[in-house]
C-alpha cells in the first residue's frame, strides 16, 4: 500500500491514464508510465515500487547511479529512462546503467554511441532521438528538418532506434507539437513516443504517446 503524499498522486495518475486511454480509443497498456524520479529518495520511491510501478526516468547519471543499483537488486524487472542532455564523457556509464536514452540529439553524440557498440561487451540499451519541435535555442533536441539526417546516421550503425521524445514550449498549445511527434514517428516507422508530462500527459496519449513522463503529479502532495 501506498501511504501519505504517494497515495493520492500515484493512484490518481494511473486512473487518469486508463480514463484518457478509454476516452480516446486506446488500449491501456498501449501506454506506460514514467516516474520522473529525479531529487526522489529511497523514501518515496520505494513505495511506489511496492505497488508494482517499474518504469523510472531520470536526469543525472550520477544520481541515479547513487540510487538505482541496490533498488535493482531488491525488484525484478526494474527499468531506467535517462530523459536528460547525455554528456558524451559520461555515455559508458550511462550505457551499463540505463536501459533507454531518451535523448539522442547530435551526429557527434551518434559517433560515440556506435563506437560503444563495437564493444564485444553486449549492450542492451535502446535510443530514442529528441525532437525540438518549437525550435527552442536554449533546449536541447534535433530540429524537425534535421531529423533525417539522425534517423540514417543510427540506422547506418545498425543502433537500436526505437522512438522520439519531445517536450513542447510551455507556453505553446502541446497538441501540434505532440502531433508532429507522432506523425514523424509513423513517417520513420519508430515505434515508440515519450511525450507529456505531468501538465499535458492527457492531451499526449491522445496523439499517440506510448510513455509519459509524470513527476510533480505522481508525488504530488
């Protein structure tokens, strides 16, 4: 059982996502959450790792390294997003400890990866590319236009591309900017989409997303 500030924002959260699934012609488990648990201690994550959440995202490598490695011992079927910038000094850290990198967005980024595939050591790690679809100088994430170029330079080295991720302006209506997600998505034939967060994540499973990223809702007071 959940208890305190967990109970309400955990459980709200997943019922929000069966409610909007079902609203809007999707399975739910065609949509997974993501436990944005970034400044997240052992005491508020375990509760949720009790109730059977698995899926957690994170931004600093150093932090999760710090958090996850014991709590994967103790749960079974655990799984690591990093959601953040990957520093290129920091990718074989990040390879041996995450299982997705959401946030591929540079050729040079995409050089260095493929060397860490060359390694005989066997990586499991997935990719997805970050889109700036509002074209946001000061965020990070590949320009929709040079979107192509990325999608060939993984796919020339054989990477395991898998979806896109982005993260629409905070002033802007997230809808067109989920769709244009979604739509090149398709266009690439990627499978996977992580769009939404805890102000927007309805509106993102509507336009297809298949993970959400949800952290002030999910331990929300």
């Amino acid at each position: 059982m959940l208890s305190g500030k967990n109970r309400l924002g955990f459980h709200q959260v997943y019922e929000s996502i069966r409610e909007t699934c079902q609203a809007t012609g999707r399975f739910p488990h065609a949509v997974s959450l993501l436990a944005v648990s970034k400044n997240q201690g052992d005491k508020e994550i375990v509760p949720l790792l009790k109730a059977g959440q698995r899926w957690f995202g994170e931004n600093r490598v150093q932090e999760a390294a710090a958090k996850w490695p014991k709590l994967r011992e103790q749960y079974p079927g655990l799984r690591l997003h990093l959601i953040a910038p990957l520093q290129t000094n920091k990718i074989r850290q990040t390879l041996e400890l995450f299982d997705v990198i959401e946030s591929v967005d540079r050729p040079s980024l995409v050089l260095k990866l493929a060397k860490e595939w060359e390694n005989p050591k066997r990586i499991t790690t997935k990719l997805l590319i970050q889109v700036n679809t509002g074209r946001e100088p000061q965020k990070s994430g590949v320009l929709p236009e040079d979107l192509p170029a990325l999608v060939d330079l993984c796919q020339r080295f054989s990477l395991p591309l898998t979806g896109l991720m982005g993260i629409p302006p905070v002033d802007d209506d997230p809808a067109p900017h989920f769709q244009l997600l979604a739509d090149l998505a398709h266009y690439y034939n990627l499978p996977d989409l992580s769009m939404g967060m805890s102000g927007d994540y309805p509106i993102a499973i509507a336009h297809g997303a298949t993970w959400v990223r949800v952290g002030k809702a999910l331990w929300a007071s």
